[in-house]
C-alpha cells in the first residue's frame, strides 16, 4: 500500500542513489557507465499494480515533483484512485452518449488529470487510497469487467430506444464505491477540513500552464492536433513540432528544472525494465525474450537477455519517416505513461532519460530506467510538461 510517509525517504534515497558519484549502472553486472548531466527530485516509486492506470500514476508523480519545483519539499502523494474514479464517471457519460462510439477502459491520457482537476479537485492518497476490496495491491481485473459489463448493458437499453435513464450513474458510483471506496466530498486533513477543490486550490498548481507535445508527420507541424489514440477518450491536444524540437524540448526543461511526463510503446524488445534500459539496436534479433508482457505490461513484461542490455550497442539511426511508419503500422502504440526526471550520458555520449516507472521497486534502479535517445525518438507518443520549461524558440513557434 502506498502511503505518504515515504515521500521524505524517497528524496534521501534520491541523493544517494544518484549523487555525486560519477557514472551509474543499469544492472549490477552491466559495463554502462552513465554520468548524470542532470537529475531532479520526485516522489516515491509505486506499484500500479494489476491495473491500467500507468496515466495517473506518471502524470501525478509528475506534479509531485511540480510541487516539489515550487518550493514543497515533502509534498502529500495525491490520490491516482480519486483521478481514476471521476475519470470512471466522464468517460461513462461520454461512452453513453456517443452510443459506444468512445473508448471505455482503464486507459487515459496524461491530460484527464487537468481535466479532473479543473471540474472535481485532487484528495491526498492518504484520504483515498482506492483498496476496498481487502488488498493491499492495486488490482482491476474485476473492476474492469464489472464496469464493462455494467456499461455495455446501459448502452444496450439505451440503444433499444428507452433513452438515457436518472439512475445508471448511482448504479455506477455503487460499483465504484465497492472497489475503490466512496466519494470524497469532504475530508479532513493535517488539522484542516477541505473538499477536492478546496484541496487542489491549496496545492496552486494551474492547469492552463501544462501542454502536450508530440511529433508526427499526419499532422501539420507547430500546431495544435488530436492524437487519434484510443485512450484519448476526452479528445485532448497536442501541439504537433519536428522531431529535433521534441528531443531538444524535452532536454532544454531538464536543464531548467523541469521534469517531464512521458507516453510511450514499451512493446519492443529493446524495452527491459529488468534491466533498467530502454534501447533501439541496430540488430534488435541479438535479444531473447521469455514470457509475455501482460495486457497493461504492469509486471515488467517479459524476460530479457542480450549483451546490448550489458553494454553500449550501435543502436538504430531514427528519422521522422521511421518514427511515422511505426505509429501508422500501429507497432507504435500508446502502452505506457512514465514520468522522465533526469539526463545522463554513457561512456560512449549517447544521451539518456532517466525515466521512474510505476511497476515497483524490483529492478536494479529501484524502480527507474534508461532510455536512449533512440528509443525515445522512435517511441515517444507525447510528453506533457510546464509552459515554463520550454524555450522562448519553441514558444514562438507554437505561439504560446
């Protein structure tokens, strides 16, 4: 169970995991050497458990470390299972009402989170946790189906002409009280009474400085588009920029103290997370996989071997055109958010995203991973970060 008391830990372990030594491993038998160019501060690793709800977790741990930006040094770890159950209730409304024709699932974006932010509030995840059904692990596989079924069932009575009904919402806050517990409407906290709103009014964070970049030919560049992903059911924008920019740009707020939230594919066989590395080789065949990833790749999906996970490895050269046809091959695909913190280089001065996950603490880094520079340019669906963190050149380009 996750649990506020560990946020001051955490930024101990932080110092000490990735201070001031001068080169760092992915695995404790690894001959990467990385040298950190820049490392910020963020909250304690979690589990998401047997869920798909990696949005909520990266996006919050996100602002987090925003809070921590603005001055908070121990801020309160916020509620991912709040985020998830009203996000639960819009995108049943919205499902309802376009007849099926939206997504309803587990998946979101890293914008649902302004998104209730704006219309519900936040609580802290010690007020809600979103464990009522006697574990102390995410899990849900039931929930999930009990939503689907309940939904698709509405839908249908729907659909036979009856119109929408007064009571299907309570009939689904029911099941979401079951799981996740009931509505927050008013809590007490620290010594202090607060609603959501009034909880996030506090937190001063502005949901209006946040965008969503991404890079893809489809589109027209330096403007605003809609990513056509299914977990994009609230139709969120993105402002479309080259692929240089989305490298640079995601450099230029590491540098300036931003950190970043990323979505990407994690499906490729250069993606381990047991090995703490995330790489695009030249020759991906010199991999060997065992197992399978699961459906939300929540249990570090597959095992992997190869040498290029133990040291520096040619790795693909990745153009816009590359990039492109992965994403309309669909080998490119919206699997996964994670909240990149940091920028290193290996001995070789190929650039890398210090990236914290959301699947435990089990791997060497205690929880984060290298990505390549590769990788990310070839992967990366989009990021999310602070207006303030991105350059004056950019700015003016997207006329923000």
């Amino acid at each position: 169970m996750k649990t506020s008391l560990l946020t001051g830990s955490f930024l101990l372990f932080s110092l000490a995991s990735f201070g001031q030594n001068e080169t760092y491993k992915n695995t404790e038998n690894s001959d990467y050497a990385f040298k950190k160019i820049v490392h910020l501060d963020a909250t304690p690793v979690q589990s998401q458990g047997m869920t798909g709800t990696c949005w909520s977790f990266s996006a919050l741990s996100f602002f987090e470390s925003e809070l921590i930006r603005k001055g908070i040094k121990n801020p309160d770890a916020l509620s991912e299972m709040y985020v998830v159950r009203k996000a639960y209730e819009s995108k049943a409304d919205k499902y309802i009402r376009m007849d099926g024709k939206t997504n309803f699932g587990e998946g979101g974006a890293f914008h649902d989170i302004p998104f209730v932010i704006n219309q519900f509030g936040i609580v802290p995840e010690g007020v809600y946790n979103g464990l009522n059904y006697g574990s102390d692990s995410h899990d849900h596989s039931e929930l999930s189906a009990l939503l689907t079924g309940a939904m698709d069932g509405v839908l249908s009575h729907v659909q036979k002409g009856s119109g929408i009904s007064t009571t299907w919402k309570k009939a689904l806050s029911g099941i979401l009280d079951a799981y996740l517990g009931p509505d927050p409407s008013s809590f007490e906290w620290k010594g202090k009474k607060y609603t959501p709103k009034t909880y996030a009014n506090e937190l001063g964070l502005k949901m209006d400085d946040y965008v969503s970049l991404t890079s893809f030919t489809n589109h027209d560049m330096y403007k605003q588009c809609e990513l056509a992903i299914p977990d994009n059911w609230a139709w969120g924008k993105s402002y479309n920029i080259g692929l240089t920019d989305l490298v640079d740009a995601c450099e230029y707020a590491l540098k300036n103290g931003y950190t970043v939230a990323w979505g990407a594919d994690v499906s490729e066989k250069g993606f381990s997370f047991r090995n703490g590395i995330a790489i695009a080789p030249e020759d991906p065949s010199t991999i060997e996989v065992k197992g399978r990833d699961n459906k939300n790749f929540s249990d570090a999906g597959a095992d992997k071997s190869s040498n290029a996970f133990l040291s520096p490895q040619t790795e693909m050269t990745i153009t816009p055109e590359i990039r492109q046809e992965g994403y309309d091959g669909k080998t490119t695909t919206d699997d996964h958010g994670m909240h990149i913190v940091g920028l290193y280089t290996d001995q070789k001065g190929t650039r890398y995203f210090l990236v914290k996950n959301s699947w435990g603490t089990g791997n060497y880094p205690k929880g984060y991973l290298y990505v390549s520079e590769a990788y990310f340019k070839w992967k990366t669906i989009n990021i999310y970060l602070h207006k303030g963190g991105i350059s004056q050149d950019l700015k003016k380009k997207l006329n923000l």
